[in-house]
C-alpha cells in the first residue's frame, strides 16, 4: 500500500453583481445558511464551491442564492496545479 499527500490548487475568477448582495439579502443569508458579513465572504464560498465541482454548467441554481444569472454570478476555472509530496 502507498501513501502521497497531493497539493491541488485551483485559481477560479468569480463574477457577482454587488448590487444584487443588498443589505436585506445578506441578513437573510446569514439567518438561514451561513454568517457571511461581507461580498468577499459570498466571493471566496462561491469559489470554493466552483473548484470543488458543486456548481455545473449553464444557469445553475444554487442554494441560498437561486439562479446564478438572478445575481449576476458566473465562475471559471483559470489555472489548475498538482504537486505530490511523499509522506
């Protein structure tokens, strides 16, 4: 048996429409899902989630948000690097 630990980094560019994360939405995200306090809060998540595959193709709908067009969000993977170390 083998073991590796693999550094992956991901550099993803994310697109919002800050005028649609009014002061009204983001009390009620942070009610209802996560306690972001700020747009780059909301910027890093959507990230995340674009480099862990959890957003798809087109116009997806994704929770406490909607349609992604709705907030003028779009993402994109820019850059991928693999680097493994010996354990």
């Amino acid at each position: 048996m083998i073991t590796k630990r693999v550094m992956v980094k991901i550099l993803v560019s994310v697109t919002v429409d800050d005028e649609k994360f009014t002061p009204e939405f983001m009390d009620e995200f942070r009610e209802y899902l996560y306690p972001f306090d700020t747009l780059d809060d909301h910027i890093c998540h959507l990230g995340q989630m674009e480099a862990h595959g959890l957003l798809g193709f087109g116009d997806t709908f994704i929770e406490g948000y909607g349609p992604m067009s709705r907030m003028g969000i779009s993402t994109q993977q820019i850059e991928q690097e693999q680097e493994i170390e010996d354990c």
